[in-house]
C-alpha cells in the first residue's frame, strides 16, 4: 500500500497538504513548516528546527509500533533522517505536533479538523493493508 502526502499551502506556522491511499486522496494533513529538508540531498538537512520541521521529502516505510507516549499501537513513519518516533496522529494545529503527520478530512489555514475520526479511518484501512506500507512525501 502506498500513501502520498502532497503538501500545498505553506505558512510560517505549518505546512497542509492532501493524503492519497493508493492514489485516491481521503484525507488532509497538517505538518510543521516545510524549511526544504530532503532524504534525497543530505546537505539540506541542517536546516531543521528541533519539534517544529516537517518531515523531509522522500520515500519511507510506515509500520505500526508501540508508542509509549499513547500507550498503544501507532503508525510511525521510519527512516526519517535526522528525525526519531514519526508518528500519524491526531491533532488539529501546530502545537499538537512536534514534526509527526497528523490527519484530517477538513482544513483551513494552520488547522486540520475532524481528526480522531480521520485517524481511526486511517487506521482501518493500513491494518487491511496485506503489503508493505510507503509514503511519499512531494510537493504539490
């Protein structure tokens, strides 16, 4: 199964996109600011601000692990560079994420909405995943 997040609106505070599962888009998605970070060019790494850095453009494998800040399973996205414990998660704003994806099926400027129902649905659809999971992280 393969996610793509395309990020398109892009502010001093986050960074929104649209969510694709195996090509359709089902969701939107709220982010840290986009300071150009890509897995592809190592060189632009240190431009990352601890907690407040959108993921790095790339490919990367998604698997379902523990979390012990949520005390259950949560898909993490792994192999991020320069970055640890990469989650998909609910939230609805900046301060909600410390550089994890979090997911909604609305949005408006620096604000992602209806997210707990967009994370279990989410959710539902990589646990019936009989592949490997991949997301893609492009600009728009």
């Amino acid at each position: 199964m393969n996610l793509t997040l395309t990020r398109d609106t892009f502010t001093t505070k986050t960074t929104t996109g649209l969510l694709a599962v195996d090509g359709k888009v089902l969701f939107c998605t709220l982010e840290d600011v986009d300071r150009g970070l890509d897995s592809a060019k190592p060189e632009t790494l240190k431009g990352k601000v601890k907690a407040q850095t959108a993921i790095p453009y790339g490919r990367y494998p998604v698997e379902k692990t523990w979390s012990p800040k949520y005390k259950r399973n949560v898909y993490q996205i792994l192999d991020v560079p320069g970055f640890k414990g990469i989650r998909i998660h609910s939230g609805n704003k900046a301060e909600d994420t410390e550089g994890c994806l979090l997911v909604g099926t609305k949005r408006s400027v620096d604000f992602v909405g209806n997210s707990r129902a967009a994370v279990k649905a989410l959710e539902a659809l990589l646990d019936a995943a009989t592949d490997d999971i991949t997301i893609d992280i492009v600009r728009g």
